[in-house]
C-alpha cells in the first residue's frame, strides 16, 4: 500500500495495531529493529498512512501474537480503500460504533446538525432511554447498556474542544418521554449553553425549508487529519473524507449558520418553550 493522507479505515486499523504492540511490551523502536523496518514506517502504519504490504501487515500482526479474530479484523481494514465507509453493526446500534466513538475522541471541533431530536451529545440520560426505546432497533436485553453507553458519550463535552450545535427548533418541540423527560431536556440546554466551547444555535421553524432538510449528520475536524463526515440511518452509519464531499457539507454549514439565530437569541427560544410547559 502506498503512503497517503490519513483516513479514517486508515486510523481505525492504525489504532488497532497499536494496541496489539502495545500488548507485547515492545516498543516501535525495538518492533522495527526486529522486522528489519525504519520505525517511520511503523509510525506512518499507526497513523493510518499506509506505506506497507499485505505481506508486512500478515508478517507484523503475526510476530505480535495477534488473536484470530484480531487479525482478520485487521487485514479486512488494511484492504479496505476509497473515501467513503460503510458500517454496519451487529447490534444495530450505528451510533456506538468503535469508530465513531474514535474519531470523536480525536476531534477538536465537531459540528453537529440535528433536524428532529436534540443532538445525541446534548441529550439527558432520559431523553436517551425513551429515544431509544420507541426507535426499536435495540433489543430489552440490551436497552440499559445502550442507554448507559449512549450517555456516556456525552463525558466529551468538555473544554479541550469545541462544539457547534445547529438544532431546527422542531426538535425542541418533540415531546419526548412525557412532560418531565421534555421539561428536563430543555434545561439541559440551557445549562450547556452557557458553557464557553459549546454554541447551541436554533434554525427558527419560520426559515421554511433550508439547506439542511437532507438530513442529520456530523462534521468532525482534528489537529493533524482531514475532516470526517458522519451519517447514520437505521441499520448502518457512513464516514466520508474525501474533500469534495466534506465540502459539500461545510457548505451545507454554512447555509445553516447564516439563517439560524445568535446563542442569546436560541438560549430565549428555549426559554420561552420552557414558560410554556409549566
């Protein structure tokens, strides 16, 4: 494979030969001494840049004592190549995939829009466990660790990055999970509203339609990558990294930024749908 720019396949298999060497207690200077390498080519390996063989990866995950299923997971993503991926989890669950929860870690800046329900990210555990009861992908079985992995997702809101959040106000009227659930939504907002790295901006329901009626998605930017688009449907979830669809997107952004009202402006928007419920 030759080098290239970074990918997100490319950082997912990365990652996941990092944590195999990690796991013999050598380091990448040794590892390469051994496998008569330049440890920058393990480097650029681990950064998801390519720059080795099918044969080097099988040679590499096989001094490193990789399991079965390792392996093959692995070499399923050094083979994987263009700029879109799709993923579709065993548990039917899009948004928990091992990948996205990456990429979100790695990010600096995520843009999130978000056209019927309050942003994931944003959402109180509550809100979570009725969202994720009525949209019937998950089995009773499995409800609570979703739930509980759903929310956990949210520990990132914090300040070594920053979030935009577009919401179209429609969602602040779903009545999701009776009065108290919705109530206490709403509140939610308004506390992380204030926070200095987050912006909640509402795209008031009198623009009409806009350039976001496609659909929910997320942008996600990184120190040292390419940014990454994410979108998800029922059963499966999309990452794109190729520019012409990136910008494609941030135009989209755009769009959204230029009709949606200030944060003081969307933080009175919640304020008086909350008046209205008492």
């Amino acid at each position: 494979m030759p080098k290239r720019e970074s990918s997100v396949v490319g950082r997912e298999f990365g990652n996941g030969v990092r944590a195999i060497i990690e796991r013999t207690g050598l380091t990448q200077r040794r590892l390469a001494e051994l496998l008569g390498w330049q440890e920058a080519k393990i480097s650029d390996l681990l950064a998801g840049k390519g720059g080795v063989t099918e044969l080097e990866v099988a040679t590499l995950l096989a001094y490193c004592r990789a399991p079965l299923a390792e392996h093959e997971r692995l070499m399923e993503l050094f083979r994987e190549s263009g700029n879109v991926w799709l993923q579709m989890p065993e548990d039917g669950v899009p948004d928990q995939v091992r990948t996205l929860i990456e990429q979100e870690k790695d990010a600096n800046e995520i843009i999130d829009w978000s056209m019927i329900l309050v942003p994931g990210l944003l959402q109180t555990h509550e809100y979570i466990e009725a969202v994720t009861a009525e949209a019937q992908t998950v089995s009773a079985e499995n409800m609570a660790k979703t739930v509980a992995a759903r929310a956990a997702r949210g520990e990132i809101l914090e300040g070594r990055r920053t979030f935009t959040f577009y919401v179209h106000e429609q969602a602040l009227w779903l009545p999701v999970g009776g009065l108290d659930v919705w109530r206490s939504q709403l509140v939610r907002l308004l506390q992380l509203s204030v926070r200095t790295y987050i912006s909640i901006r509402i795209v008031p329901r009198s623009v009409g339609v806009h350039a976001g009626a496609s659909g929910d998605f997320r942008l996600m930017k990184f120190p040292k990558y390419p940014p990454v688009v994410y979108v998800e449907s029922l059963r499966c979830c999309l990452f794109f990294d190729d520019k012409e669809t990136v910008d494609l997107y941030e135009n989209v952004l755009k769009a959204l930024a230029a009709v949606a009202l200030d944060e003081e402006q969307s933080r009175a928007v919640i304020n008086s749908i909350l008046e209205g419920l008492e």
